[in-house]
C-alpha cells in the first residue's frame, strides 16, 4: 500500500529476507525537488505584472526648420498581455501620444529605457511623440541621425536641400521632400536654401530679433515690436514672404521707437555738471524767450485787430480740425491674425472647438516654436485657452471667442 509516496513492501515481495521493511522514496524526492520550482513561479507571477515588448513595425519621421522631430511609429502588442514596452527614439521627449487601433487613448509611463503602456487588450499601438536630440548643427550644415530597426521614411523641412547621405546604399525611394530608407544605422545632412524674397523676408526677420534682443537687455519693453515679429515669422512659415517682410521692417521701426524714447527719458547722470556746462546756453535762452515775449506784447497792442484777424482763422482751423484717432495696438494684432490665423482657429471650429497643439503642427507642418508663438498670441487675445493634458498642450477655443475673429 501507498501512504504519503513511500511503498511498504510485504515479505511475499521480498525472497530470502525476513522481516525487513522497505520504503521506496522515488516519488518523494521528486515532489521536494518541484516544491521550490512551483514555489518559484508562483512568487514571479506575483511580484513581477505580466509584460511585453511590441515588435515595431513602422516608424515615420518629420524633421522640422527648427531641429524638432516630430516621430511616428506602430508596434504589435499582444492582447493578453496588460503592458507593452515600447523604445523610442532620442532621449528628449515631448508632446507624447498613444492610440490603440480603434483610435482609443492609452496610459502611459515613460522611463529612461522607453514607454511602458497599458494596452487594454489592444493588438497595435501607436506611438506618437517629437524628439530634440535627433538632429545637430554645425555651421550651416544640420544633420539627422538615427538607428531604426525597421524601414523608415523622412520628411525633409521645407527650403531644405539634402547634401550627403552616409549609406547611400539604404535609399529604397525618394519623393520630392519624403525619402524611404531601409534599416539600419544613416544620417542625412542638409542645409536651407533661401533666395529672392525668401531670403530678403529672412534677413528682415533678423536683423528685427537682434534689435528686439539688444533692446531687452537694456530692459525695454518692446512687447509691440515682439509681437510684429510674431507675425512675420508666422507668414514667413507660411511662405508668405512680402508679407513677412514687411510685417518684420515694421517690428524693426517700433524697436528702434522704443530705444529712442527710452534715451530720451533717461536723465542726465550728473545734472550739477549738466548745468555748469551748459549754463551760458541756457542764460542766452531765457534772454531770448524774454525778448520775445516783449516784442510779441507790443506788436499785439499796436496791431491788435489784425493780429485777431490773423490769428483767429488759424485758431478755428485748429479747434475744427479732428485729431488723428490713436491706433490700438490690440485692435491691429487681431485684424492681422485674421490674416494669419484664420486657418488656425477654423481647424479648431471644425475640430470641435479644440486640438492638441501637436495635431496642429503635422497638420499645417508648423515647426514647434512658431506654433508655440500662434498659440500664446491667439490666448493673451483670449480667443483660446491652453490646458495641460497626458503631459500635452491641449488648444481649445474659449466660448464666444470665436466671435471676435
């Protein structure tokens, strides 16, 4: 018989010995063997939550004027797994996005080995994130590098002209800006090509950043000039190169307004030495003032008819004559981001009223820093608002403030 995995053999079993007892303990040392194994698995499956790594099976890249990459890439997931690590590429991470398949968004942590997300059961994600360290520059050359795995595709910024690529052997196709590489290690150096009025509005641009930067650091407020540059540097984006021109020699004037008013408010440094210096100057004024003050007296009493006869029609004209109507500086910005912004807020109308400033960006191929400079001018005109959300920039029209467009 069998108790607790030892066999007791009787003695009919056993020839020629008598009386002994034999217990076979096989299956014992097998289940002390197991115990630990089961025990094992058992503490793994309780401390460590079940995760995956997604197979990544395609990854496009936008490369911006300013340097910013805007990455997007989809990873298979397994749908009985409730996380998925996913790496991504360049350390420097912003603006990030996950989708299941069905368009649904997804939770998320990021780390220093990539993105770990709660998949939900989804069978593919989306990934969807921009990065600053993929591109550098030297002098005029800029250069995009990275390692992908899997085929890619680049989108080349506009007015860029490509100049060298390091595995010329990885191109599987080029169309107009868009460029299909194979896997594997490539960079891709480029350089702006700029000419005609492109080049003019670029030269105008920046010769009103350097004014605007000097005036600064005299701590001058050139908030009017800044926000004209805005506006240039918002056409210019959009090609609109006279327009940009014009908007950034305007910014330029006003800057160089503000610098001269702030001199000519300034006082002296040493009024005592001011005086002393210009002491037979100011003596001369008075006398003079005084003079004519006499003179003037005495022609108005001898000719005092003809002087009123004189004086009075100018006098009407002038009280007639309406002054020149003050130009509200808020009242011109809005009638030229109707110009420059309508695309802008209309996206947004017909987007339900709001949109994340990454979607505006791939959607009118807008570098980040001036969609940033679009977005925080249309909220101080409080037509939008700006809100924090999955560590995003969520862009939504304020009530009725499309009414002011």
């Amino acid at each position: 018989m069998k108790n607790q995995g030892a066999v007791l053999c009787i003695q009919e079993d056993i020839p020629n010995i008598e009386g002994m007892l034999f217990v076979r303990i096989t299956d014992i040392l097998i289940r002390m063997v197991k115990a630990p194994l089961i025990a094992i698995g058992l503490l793994l499956t309780v401390v460590l939550p079940a995760q995956s790594f997604g197979s990544l099976r395609a990854v496009d890249f936008t490369i911006y004027p300013d340097g910013t990459t805007h990455i997007s890439q989809q990873s298979s997931a397994d749908p009985t797994e409730p996380e998925l690590k996913v790496q991504l590429f360049g350390k420097s991470i912003d603006n990030f996005v996950v989708q299941d398949e069905d368009g649904l968004l997804l939770s998320f942590e990021i780390d220093s080995k990539g993105a770990t997300i709660q998949t939900f059961g989804a069978s593919s994600v989306t990934v969807a994130y921009d990065s600053y360290d993929l591109v550098s520059k030297k002098g005029k050359i800029w250069t995009f590098a990275v390692d992908s795995p899997v085929d890619y595709t680049v989108t080349m910024p506009d007015e860029s002209t490509v100049v060298d690529i390091a595995n010329p052997d990885n191109i599987d196709s080029i169309d107009e800006k868009r460029l299909s590489l194979l896997k594997g290690k490539n960079q891709i150096e480029y350089f702006f090509s700029t000419s005609g009025p492109a080049l003019s509005a670029l030269n105008a641009i920046n010769d009103a950043k350097a004014l605007i930067a000097e005036a600064r650091t005299q701590e001058i407020d050139v908030n009017v000039a800044q926000e004209k540059l805005d506006l240039a540097v918002f056409a210019y984006d959009n090609k609109k190169y006279t327009d940009a021109e014009d908007l950034a020699l305007e910014a330029n004037a006003l800057a160089q307004q503000e610098i001269n008013d702030h001199k000519t408010s300034q006082p002296t440094e040493n009024p005592v030495n001011w005086f002393k210096e210009n002491v037979v100057g100011i003596a001369t004024t008075i006398v003079a003032i005084g003079g004519a003050v006499t003179t003037l007296t005495f022609i108005l009493k001898k000719t005092k008819g003809a002087v009123q006869k004189t004086i009075k029609p100018l006098l009407s004209k002038d009280e007639d004559s309406e002054p020149e109507p003050e130009v509200d500086v808020d009242e011109l910005v809005t009638q030229e981001m109707r110009e420059d912004d309508k695309q802008l807020v209309s996206y947004l109308e017909k987007n339900g009223g709001q949109a994340f400033e990454r979607d505006l960006r791939k959607k009118f191929l807008l570098p980040r820093t001036t969609m940033w400079r679009a977005v925080k001018r249309l909220e101080r005109q409080g037509i939008i608002e700006i809100e924090k959300k999955d560590f995003q920039n969520l862009v939504k029209l304020r009530k009725g403030g499309e009414q002011g467009i």
